[in-house]
C-alpha cells in the first residue's frame, strides 16, 4: 500500500516452479544438462517478494501428482521427493505446499472427494508426513531460513556449477552473522565420501538436518561428528572441509567460527650452549700483557741458574 499498490505483498515463483520441477522430472543421468534450470531462480530472485508455490494447478487436470512427477521406481520417487522439498524450504522466498502433497499421495486433487488419508497407515507416506514436519520446525528454528528471504545479503553462493555431481552448495544468513546454514543439495543417487567443499570462514560445521536420515525413510547416509576446517582453498575459498554426501539428499550444517589453536614449536634437545667469555677492553688487555712480560723473562732466567 506504501507504494500505491494493491495491498498484495507477495508473488507466486511461478519461474521457479516450472524450472524445477522440469529438472526433477528428469532422470538424474540427464540433470546435469539442465542444470541451470536450479540455479537460474536466484539471478531475478529479489526483483519482487517471491512465494515459492507447489500449488493445486500441479497436481490437476492430468498432471499427476508432485510424486508422481518424479523419475523411477517407487521407492526413488519418495527419495527424489524428499530432495525436491529440502531444496525448496532451503532456497529463498516463502512457501506453500497444496494439501495432500505433505504425505506423497499417488493420486490427483479431486474436489469431489476427500483426501486420501487412509494413506496414512502406510510407513513410506507416515514417514513423508513426519519429515515435511520436520522440514517446517527446522525452518521456524532457524532465522537464516526466513529473516532475509527477500534480501539478498540473505543468500551465498558457494558452489552452483557441479553439473556433473548434480549438486549444489550455498547458505543462508539471518540478521545475526554468527546464525549462518551451509546448505549441501545431491540430486544425484551417488553416496560422495570425503567430499571437499569450501566453507566461508574457519570454524566448526556440524550436520543438524540430513533428508537421507533413516526416520524419514533414507538409507542413513550422514555425518555424524562436527568438521574442523582446514586452510585448503575450494570453490574459491581459503578455508574447506570434507564431507560425506548423502545419495539424493539435503544435509545442513550449522557453522561455528573458531580460530585452530596455534601450536608451540617443540623444542629441539641439543648439547648446552657454551658460556661466552666476558669481552676485555683491547687497551686494558695489551697492556696487562706488557707488565706481565717482565716477570716472565726474570723466572725463566732464574730456572736457568738453578740448573
């Protein structure tokens, strides 16, 4: 209204929407061909306030439903699922999630009849519901997450051209600088072990959030103790860890800046030193040596007579 407008604050990504879900549609063997369509969101993605919208036109009039839109078996289409919502509470913008969708039903939106939630009694769509619950008390817990979702001092991109790995790194900052996320996304079904990524500062990165975590149906992939940086440069940056990537997965670290404690130089055993010998004025020297010689001269001369 400030600006003589409608009272409409926000917009639907609809950009956004058609980019990524054309990029889940396909197999991962071929995503890293469109890979642009997950990175291309960000350029114009603070040109307006943007709701990020999987809404009742996706799920409609023979579209299928948003599990059904994902490539393979049943079992990858929940896999993939579960990436596809990380990626979406992690990027920037609002968002919204047509009912229904929150436990993967197979079916499309009918009007004419309720939800399938007799669905529910079955653990792969319990386990989608728990984890899009999940999803949403992570994101309330965590400023970096929603406070700056229309600033872009909210947003870094640590690395957005791993076509190959189908993989993207970034995080998200809130308006305290010691509350940043290092965000991890794998669209790929391929486990990274010792993964080297960059990191923005020296510190302590803990894994507190992982999609392939076995409550919510995953194979369990994670990190399980916090990383130390090390001064090694990757993706344009000083410092970097390495890390376990979960097969077709969202891991989030939190980042705890510390400095590594400087180490003593050991010291050396070596033999003791020699105590240096008090430096005599030259002057005084010569002529202690002079006086001396007299003396010198008369005991040689009287040994010469004893014998």
């Amino acid at each position: 209204m400030e600006e003589d407008g409608l009272g409409f604050d926000f917009k639907w990504n609809m950009g956004w929407m058609n980019d990524f879900l054309g990029y889940m549609h396909y197999d991962p063997v071929f995503r890293s061909w469109h890979h642009g369509e997950l990175t291309f969101s960000m350029i114009y993605a603070y040109s307006e306030n943007f709701i990020l919208s999987l809404s009742h036109d996706e799920v409609v009039h023979g579209k299928g439903t948003l599990v059904g839109k994902m490539p393979g078996d049943r079992d990858s289409k929940l896999d993939n699922l579960r990436a596809a919502y990380g990626f979406m509470m992690m990027h920037p913008g609002k968002k919204l999630l047509f009912m229904g969708q929150e436990f993967a039903t197979f079916d499309e939106w009918n009007e004419k009849q309720s939800l399938e939630w007799d669905l529910l009694q079955y653990q792969d769509h319990g386990n989608m519901r728990e984890y899009v619950k999940a999803l949403n008390h992570f994101c309330l817990e965590h400023p970096a997450l929603y406070q700056l979702d229309h600033d872009p001092d909210g947003f870094t991109w640590i690395n957005n051209i791993s076509a190959n790995e189908n993989m993207l790194v970034f995080t998200r900052q809130s308006k305290k600088p010691e509350e940043p996320l290092l965000v991890v996304c794998n669209f790929s079904p391929l486990v990274y072990e010792k993964h080297k990524i960059g990191v923005p500062f020296e510190g302590s990165y803990k894994e507190i959030f992982n999609s392939d975590s076995e409550i919510f149906g995953g194979s369990d992939v994670r990190n399980r103790r916090a990383k130390r940086s090390k001064k090694s440069e990757c993706d344009g940056r000083e410092d970097s860890i390495e890390i376990t990537v979960p097969p077709m997965g969202v891991a989030v670290f939190s980042c705890t800046a510390q400095k590594a404690p400087v180490k003593e130089k050991a010291k050396t055993p070596g033999k003791p030193s020699a105590k240096a010998e008090p430096v005599k004025n030259t002057k005084a020297a010569k002529a202690e040596k002079k006086a001396e010689e007299p003396k010198k001269a008369a005991e040689k001369k009287g040994r010469g007579k004893k014998a």
